[in-house]
C-alpha cells in the first residue's frame, strides 16, 4: 500500500464565518501547488495556501514614509488602497509580484504580470502598467493592473457581437483582477475596479478590459455597466 496523502487543516477565519473546516490534500490543490513528498514542500504549501486564501499580509516597512503611500484610506468602509508604480522603491515591487505569483500558479499562466524589481520596468517598456492592491485588516485581498491603451474594440458578449479594432483616444485598461479565494463573491474586485476608475477621474464604462476575458472577467465588465457592451483591448 501507498503512503496516504498529507492532508493540511486550515483553522476558520473570517472573512467567511460559519465555514466548516478546511482540508486540503496537497495533490491537486486548487492554489496551483503541484505535489511533492517532503516536510519541507507541505510547509511552504501550507503557508502559501494560506496568502492564497486569506490574502498576503502587509510588509511593516511599507508603511514608513519614505516608501510607499495608498492612493485611498477608506476608514469608513474599512479598506485601503495601494498604489505600486514602476518608479517605486523595490519592496513595493516585492510585494506586487508575491500576489501576482499566486494568480499566476492558480491559473498556470507563463508570466506572473508584475516584476519583482523596478529595473525590469525600463523605457522600452511604453505603456508603464500600474498595481494597484485593496487592503483591509492588514491584508491585500485582491488587486489588479492597469495601463494606458489607444487600441481598443467594442464587445456585447456574444461571439460575433465584436467590432473592429481602431485607434482611438486613449483610455485605462484593466488588465488583470485577482481576488484571495475566501473574499470572492463579496464585492472586492467590483471596489477594485470601481475605486481605481475614481482616481484616475474616469466613468467606470470608459474602462478598456484586457482580453482574452475569463467568465469571471466577463461577468464582473457586464455587471458594471449599463449600456449593454464594453470596450476590450
């Protein structure tokens, strides 16, 4: 007979409350870690899952002066936002790519989305992206990245429904939403999304959405506009 599989017991936190307890086998789990023996690996799966789950906690340094401010204090609703551009010191970076790296290994894409080092971002990089995470009880539960394009299409979600690409004034870009698994389906990549187009001082339907659109992509573009299509690029 086989050695049984490792199983990982996370304790009940919210966000969520009322959940039963969680137990995840190390083969086949749905954060993207691939299998493999040793105490070692289940350690970092194990602490990783948890970023995956609940979100990857603050650095403390990131809330010194000198490095990086949010964009948005929303004590109100309790959330921040913050802000990662590519001129910014290379620990904010560092934190940008850890969550990029778990959408990245959930959804098995090559690239991550974000670099781990300013100098990645150099000037042949012409449309400077930007990060942008929403924090609340220390923690970044989602983010996305944004750029400026001028190339975009109009889309009403059927598969003919898309028109020709053109050239035109340009626009932000959402090009990729990720949310922590335990804070999805509570509203955060809409705040996202929603706060980020208020400081940039733009209608939220002028928003161009990167493409290829996953289904939860799709929903979440349809859900915050009215007019029954969307800009893609």
């Amino acid at each position: 007979m086989g050695k049984k599989p490792i199983i990982v017991k996370l304790a009940d936190i919210e966000p969520k409350t009322k959940i039963k307890d969680k137990f995840l086998y190390n083969n086949g789990c749905p954060c993207g870690w691939e299998y493999c023996w040793g105490i070692y690996n289940e350690q970092r799966h194990a602490h990783y899952h948890l970023m995956w789950s609940y979100g990857v906690p603050l650095p403390e340094s990131l809330n010194c002066i000198p490095y990086i401010e949010p964009a948005l204090r929303r004590p109100d609703f309790g959330y921040m936002l913050w802000r990662v551009r590519p001129e910014d010191p290379n620990i904010g970076h560092k934190f940008a790519y850890k969550m990029a790296r778990l959408m990245q290994r959930e959804n098995g894409y090559d690239l991550p989305g974000w670099h781990d080092n300013k100098k990645h971002f150099g000037k042949w990089i012409l449309k400077q992206p930007i990060f942008y995470a929403l924090v609340t009880r220390d923690r970044a539960v989602g983010f996305t990245v944004v750029e400026e394009t001028d190339h975009y299409a109009t889309w009403d979600g059927t598969p003919d429904g898309r028109s020709e690409f053109q050239k035109g004034r340009k626009k932000l870009k959402i090009c990729l939403v990720w949310v922590a698994s335990l804070w999805r389906r509570m509203g955060v990549a809409t705040t996202l999304v929603n706060e980020v187009a208020r400081e940039h001082k733009i209608p939220i339907e002028d928003i161009v959405w990167g493409i290829p659109l996953t289904e939860a992509g799709k929903a979440l573009a349809f859900s915050l506009t009215s007019r029954g299509w969307i800009y893609i690029g």
